[in-house]
C-alpha cells in the first residue's frame, strides 16, 4: 500500500530524483498518444499562444514547438522538478523566447484573462 501511495504522489507531483528521472520519461511515454491526440484537437497555427497545464516531462511542448513558430507556449506545472529538468531540456527554445515555463498550479495561473488562444492539459485533470 505505501508503494501505490508513494507512486500516486509522482504521478500527481513528480519529486526528487525519482520524479526527476523515472516518473518523467515514464509520463512522456505513457501519454504519447494522448499527446498527439491533442495536438491534433488543438489545430495549432504558428500565431497561437498556447498554455499547457500540468505538462510534466514535456512531450507535448515538445510536438507544440514544431508547429507554433511565431506565437509562444508557455507550460505551466507545479512540480519544480519537472520545471527544472524541462528548463535543462528546452534551454534553447527558452533562450529563443519560444516557450516559457512557469511554476504554479492551475488554480493560480499567473496570466491574465484572455492571454491564450488554445489551453491544453493531458491526465491531469483527476489531480
């Protein structure tokens, strides 16, 4: 029983060296498909401003950076780890102001009304 609370606290909020190494490639992999699903739904353009909830290890950024070229994403989760290791693995798009990443929860988002065109979260709405 403390393996599976253990387990639903990464999943929910990645922590330490386990959130940082395990639970992130273990989210990417997991929603892959989901993420190309939204991509897809989102049917981004390169103008859009794009805000990802809760975007763990970064997949989706990822998919949304080949698309949005001139407008901007900005992920937005609540787990310093996953803002961090994202931060390392984006360096270049974050430099380029292509995406920006925040750390917060959804119910502080620190962005005014309006500011996005499209808004996406995959697998966390449960949290």
């Amino acid at each position: 029983m403390a393996l599976l609370k253990f387990m639903a606290g990464q999943l929910r909020k990645p922590s330490g060296f386990i959130g940082r190494r395990v639970v992130a490639k273990m989210l990417n992999a997991s929603n892959r498909p989901m993420n190309r699903l939204t991509l897809t739904s989102l049917g981004l353009t390169p103008d859009d401003r794009v805000i990802e909830v809760g975007f763990g290890g970064g997949d989706l950024i990822s998919r949304m950076a080949s698309v949005v070229t001139r407008g901007c994403i900005v992920g937005v989760d609540f787990s310093p780890e996953m803002v961090e290791s994202c931060t390392k693995r984006f360096a270049s798009l974050l430099r380029a102001e292509r995406i920006e990443l925040r750390c917060a929860g959804a119910d502080h988002l620190p962005y005014a009304s309006r500011h996005f065109t499209k808004a996406c979260t995959v697998n966390t709405l449960y949290f």
